[in-house]
C-alpha cells in the first residue's frame, strides 16, 4: 500500500509533467485547441477529487453559475455604459 507522501510526490510530479507538456509548444498543437480544452475540463470539474461525486457537482454547478453572472455582468455593464 502506497504511502501518503508518496502519493503526494506522484500527484506533483504528474501536475508537473502536465504542466512542461502545456508549455511546451508542438508544431501542429494549437494554443486555442489546448486552452478550449483547459476551459472544458475546468469547467466539467475535471480537478475534483476521484469518487467524490458531490464534489464533483458542486464544482460544475458553481463554475456554471460564476460563467451566467460574468455573462449577465457583461451585458448590464455593455447595456449602461457602451450603449448610453
């Protein structure tokens, strides 16, 4: 059976080579392809814990409720201020 720390260390070192694979460029990988799917995975929840499904709900649910106030808040401010 692992150990925590040692779970920790795997976790990091994946964090970290997710991380030189996002930043390092590819010819042929396109920045708007690889940030479309950071933003899908952000906002599915991807970075919940694993069997946690009210975790995982309560991310998607509040991350799509942040998005619908950003929105409303853009059109109000582009309605009063831009329009006038």
């Amino acid at each position: 059976m692992p150990r925590p720390e040692q779970d920790e260390r795997e976790r990091e070192a994946r964090r970290i080579l997710q991380r030189v694979e996002r930043d390092s460029e590819t010819l042929g990988a396109s920045s708007l392809a690889r940030t479309a799917s950071n933003v899908k995975d952000h906002m599915a929840g991807a970075d919940a814990e694993d069997g946690d499904a009210i975790e995982l709900w309560g991310k998607r649910i509040g991350r799509g409720l942040g998005l619908i106030a950003v929105v409303i808040l853009v059109v109000y401010l582009f309605a009063n201020y831009v329009l006038r």
